[in-house]
C-alpha cells in the first residue's frame, strides 16, 4: 500500500505480505539484544505506519468532504454562497414590523430545520435572535396579576442575540381578550419581570390593559436604548416622555381620567417622531371636547413626522401646536365623524406636507375627492389641500342607502389629473374601505372596471375593502 505525504510529497509502499525487513533469525542463536533492537524496530515501524495511516485517512476525508460539497453546490446552488450572504438572507425572512413568533413554521426557527449548515448559520447570527415574545398566563378577568412561566425569560434566544438590543412583546392570549373563561395553570408560574434585560431594550410592546401595566415612574432599572414603545399605560404622556427623554416612536392607549393639559408646563421633545395615540375615560373638564388633541397642549416636537389619532384633529389645537413645533407632519390618520366637511378640509389644510394619509370619515366620498382635485372649480382653486399624498386610505362610514354610494368615474377623473399636475405628487396607492354591515354590491361597471384595471397595471395600488377584507379587485 502506498502512502503519500500531503506536506513533502514523499511516498512509501508497505508491503503487507512480507512486513519489515528485519526478522528474527532461524538459527537459534538471537540473543537478548538482537530480539530487543528487532522489537524496537518493529515498533517504530508501527508508529510511523500509524502516522502515514492517520494522514492518509485524514487526506481522504478531506477529499470526501470537498466532493460532498461540490455536489451539494450542484444539487443546492444555495449551499455554495458564503455564510455571511446566506446569514443576510435569513434575515431577510424575517416577518416585517418586529411580528416574530415561536413556530417551527416561521423564521427564524423554521431555518434551523433544514440542515445542519443552515442551523450552524442561524444560531450565530445575532439579528435573528435580539427579540422575545412572553405570553402571559390568564388568571382571572378580576385579577391584576401578570404571572407568566417560570424562566420565560432565561431563553437560549437571549444569549444567542449576543450584544444586540432586544425588542421584547408581552401579551395576552387572544382567546383570554376576547372574554373566553379560558384560564391557566399557574402553580409553576412567576410574576412578570423584566428588570434583568430593560438596559438591553430598544423596542418594548406590552399588549396588556391599563390595570396590569405597571406604571412607568416604578422602573427602576435604566432604559438608555428605548426607542419604541407601545403600551397602555395609567401614566400620563407627559410622564411617559419625560421618563423615556430618547423614544423616537410611542404608540399608547392614554387613561385621561383627571387629565388637565392646563396644569402642565410646555415641554420639549426633539427626539420623537412618531406619535399614535388613543384614550379611554374622560378628563375632569369639558369631556365634550377633543381630549386626545388636548395632551399636545403643552408639546413641542419638532421632528414629529408621523401622528396617528383615532379622533379629529381640531383645526384650532393643531394650529397652535404646528406653529410651536414647526414639524412636517407626513404620515396622517385621524377620524372625522359628523364635522362639516368644510371644517374638514380647513382641518387637512393644516398638514401640507402629509404623504400618506388615512382617513375615517362620514361626510359624502365625493365632497372629499373635490378637496384633493387639482381642477379648478370656484370658489376653490387648484391646487387645494393635500398637494404632497402619495398613499390615501380612505375609511367611510357613513350613509350608503342611496342608489350610488360613491361615484367611480369621478374617482378616475381625479387620478389622471393629479397624474397630470405639475405641483401635485401622484397617487401610488388608493384603497377604499367601506364600514356596511349589509351585504355591499357597488362594484364599477364593466367600463370603468377596465380603467382601473389599466391605472393598476401601470403602477397603482387600488382596492376595495368592506370590513377590512379586500372585495375588489380580488373579488
């Protein structure tokens, strides 16, 4: 058997028959000495055969392994990318918006099931791993207790995160939310805490009602990497701000009971640029009045770009609040619910710069088309309000009894003329979405269904929607 060495390139052939050369000699008289010198030649024999032996195996080996992997590129292409462009593509499959989940159907666990290579990539990519989902036990609807497993939070997905800043989602199961008597076991069950890991935290949703969130002023541990944060919270958001000076992005459901924007000294908050806030209960003074607008009273946000309310912005409370932050307002969503639809257009004049827009309205569609038209029609004049949206979400709610709730020719007309306009952006996408309980049945017409059939193949993003399902052009 021949044997090469991969380093010098020298060789020797064993021959198995025969063995070593030197032997015992037949005649009777070895003595001590010769036997001794033979046995330690056969010795060395042996350890430089197991030495040639070891690195032949070794060379085979490594030959197999490259032709396993030549084979692996041909039969998956994929397998002969470099690690760090499969790791970039892991996480690409990621869910958008941070909407991760604990399944072997979804990445990132999912990517650990295919091979052995793929898992080796998945465990040592950090960006897969740097957020958590806790469920909550249910306990009772009258218990204000949070409890959640024992060692939710001492997971291998935390230390496969490495140094990255996490993003963490407590929530409650939805069964228990939609009024379910549906309770666990919580004898092996610990109260939620989360003080271990808050200087870690960059993104923080707690999906939890007002009476079992704990009040922020009670943290004790810093949080100097917040930046997103979304909760319902007893704290006001003066004291939500305060507490996080460094969040660029609040979603919250505010408690108002007692809230008085009087009592509350201006403030400033360079920081903050996203805003969406909702509320529940009614402050101590005029409840009649617009309470979710109120708490921007004593706010100055300068670099707010995104605002999103489920109530109208009050032309009044905006003014004064644009004028003091002398912000850009891109991103809009509000309600409109039995305002006159001249107040609303005043109301949408205040935001110039708004691209995207979502609007839940009750006046007729029609009235609203005529404010984002660039035709001139006296007394108004082109271009009105809204000269910059490039994204419109148009939510109606109100009467559809008549024989033609919305009038789609109309609807066309003003895509082709924005489309047209010198000074006005065009819409990329429109979606119509209609709150009717009965059963709705005001499609466009064979014509006008080919119209925008042709507007969607050029580049426009339009459906219908009734109760947030899609009916046309899917229907």
């Amino acid at each position: 058997m021949r044997h090469v060495c991969q380093k010098c390139g020298h060789h020797n052939t064993w021959d198995n028959a025969s063995g070593p050369r030197d032997t015992i000699r037949e005649d009777g008289n070895a003595t001590a000495a010769s036997l001794r010198a033979v046995l330690a030649n056969l010795e060395a024999e042996l350890a430089r055969f197991n030495i040639y032996a070891a690195d032949y195996v070794s060379a085979v080996l490594k030959q197999k392994k490259d032709v396993k992997i030549q084979l692996q590129g041909i039969v998956y292409p994929i397998l002969s990318l470099p690690t760090e462009i499969i790791a970039g593509i892991f996480v690409e499959c990621l869910p958008e918006n941070r909407r991760r989940r604990f399944s072997r159907k979804h990445a990132p666990l999912l990517l650990m099931w295919v091979c052995r290579r793929w898992r080796d990539i998945a465990v040592s990519t950090s960006e897969l791993w740097n957020f958590l989902r806790i469920r909550c036990l249910n306990v009772s609807p009258s218990s204000d207790k949070t409890m959640v497993r024992r060692g939710a939070l001492s997971t291998p997905w935390l230390s496969r995160a490495q140094s990255r800043p996490l993003s963490l989602t407590v929530y409650l199961d939805r069964k228990f939310l939609e009024g379910r008597e549906v309770h666990d076991d919580i004898s092996g069950a610990e109260p939620l805490d989360i003080s271990a890991i808050l200087p870690r935290l960059e993104s923080l949703d707690i999906k939890l009602s007002t009476s079992k969130t704990q009040s922020l002023t009670s943290w004790n541990s810093p949080v100097p990497r917040l930046r997103f944060l979304s909760l319902s919270s007893p704290d006001s958001l003066i004291k939500i701000l305060e507490n996080f000076p460094s969040l660029t992005d609040l979603t919250c459901l505010l408690d108002l009971e007692g809230f008085d924007p009087l009592d509350q000294a201006p403030l400033i908050f360079p920081n903050l640029r996203t805003l969406e806030i909702g509320s529940r209960g009614y402050p101590s003074y005029v409840p009649e009045e617009n309470i979710e607008i109120r708490v921007l009273n004593p706010l100055t946000l300068p670099h707010l770009a995104c605002f999103h309310c489920s109530t109208s912005p009050d032309a009044d409370l905006i003014t004064d609040f644009m004028s003091r932050s002398a912000c850009a307002i891109r991103d809009l969503k509000c309600e409109f619910h039995r305002e006159d639809p001249a107040e609303i257009c005043d109301t949408l004049a205040l935001f110039p710069s708004v691209e995207t827009l979502d609007i839940d309205i009750q006046v007729d569609l029609p009235f609203f088309l005529v404010g984002i038209d660039t035709q001139d029609k006296p007394p108004l004049r082109s271009p009105r309000l809204l000269p910059r949206p490039q994204h419109l979400t148009i939510r109606y709610s109100g009467p559809t009894a008549r024989e033609e709730p919305f009038n789609y020719s109309d609807i066309i007309d003003v895509l082709h003329r924005r489309r047209e306009h010198s000074t006005t952006a065009e819409l990329r996408s429109l979606h119509l979405m209609i709150d009717e309980t009965s059963e709705w049945e005001w499609y466009p017409g064979k014509t006008l269904a080919a119209e925008f059939r042709r507007l969607i193949d050029d580049g426009l993003d339009f459906t219908i929607g009734v109760h947030g399902d899609v009916v046309w052009p899917d229907a």
